[in-house]
C-alpha cells in the first residue's frame, strides 16, 4: 500500500479534495498508467461533469464572497463624498470670512457690506466702498444738536405782532 497524504487547495476548502503522493514518501508508482494519472504539478483532472460543476460553483462561491458587502461600501463611499463636500463648504466659507475680515480692517469698512466670491473682488469692493464713504461731505457735530431751542423772553411778542401782519387764513 502506497503512503499518501492528501494535499489540500483553496478547492478543498469547499469539498473538493485531490490526493496527491507527497514527494520522498512512499512508494514511487511502479506502472506507467500510475504516472500518467499524476502529472508532475499535483493537478488531478476532474473525472466527471459533476465534480467540475462542484468546482467551479465554489470557485464561483468564493468570488461572490469577495464583493458581497459591495452595496455596503458602495453606500459608505457616497456617505463619505457628501461629508467631505460638506467640509469643503465649511473650509471655503472659512476662508472667505478670512478674507472679509481683513479687508474690512484693511479698508476701515463694515464686513457686513463686502461681498465678492474671491480674495481680489472682497478688496475692491472693500476699496470701492471706502473711496465712495471718503467722497461723501462730513457734516459737523454740534453741541446740544437735537436739543429743542429755547425762546427768548420777548419772542412772544414778536410773535403776536407776526400774527398781526400774516393772518393765517
């Protein structure tokens, strides 16, 4: 009797076992139809439709276990891009507070005023907006401005005398 030891592959895994004489043990076949059944690689030919069947369904098997969670990440890749377009609004708008920020410090003009999409068009609106502020007559504050003026003693009968002369009608 020849001393085999069954040499197992990824087949064997789902139930498809080839023995196959391990090399320096045993026997060497003696016939010739005994060599010609074991070629030199260790592969043995499937000796029935079944059996190839059997072999390519698990082959087949195992592929589908590779991509089984494809769904699963095909969802988290998309999950993942609306994050990172949403991070990239926020870095934007980061960025362009920034840009406000120092032009309206830059200019002496209110950020709330100051609109442009990019650092260049912020600062010329911020310049344009301070030249048209600078343009503008400042007018003087006067002490007591907004008081109520107070009338003289004698305005009454100034007044009585300008009822006189204009009637009002």
């Amino acid at each position: 009797m020849t001393d085999t030891t069954t040499q197992t592959t990824q087949d064997a895994q789902d139930g498809v076992q080839e023995a196959v004489p391990e090399p320096g043990k045993g026997e060497a076949p003696t016939s010739s139809a005994a060599a010609s059944t074991v070629p030199e690689g260790g592969f043995v030919a499937p000796s029935s439709q079944e059996e190839l069947n059997r072999i390519i369904e698990a082959r087949i098997a195992r592929e589908r276990r590779k991509y089984a969670d494809y769904e699963d990440l095909k969802g988290q890749a998309a999950r993942l891009a609306d994050v990172q377009a949403e991070l990239d609004e926020l870095k934007a708008a980061q960025e362009r507070s920034r840009w406000v920020d120092a032009a309206a410090k830059e200019y002496n003009v209110p950020a709330d005023l100051l609109r442009g999409a990019s650092k260049a068009e912020v600062d010329a609106h911020a310049k344009a907006i301070a030249d048209a502020l600078r343009q503008r007559p400042v007018m003087p504050v006067l002490q007591g401005q907004g008081k109520a003026p107070v009338r003289p003693a004698g305005d009454a009968v100034r007044r009585a005398w300008a009822r006189e002369v204009f009637p009002r009608e």
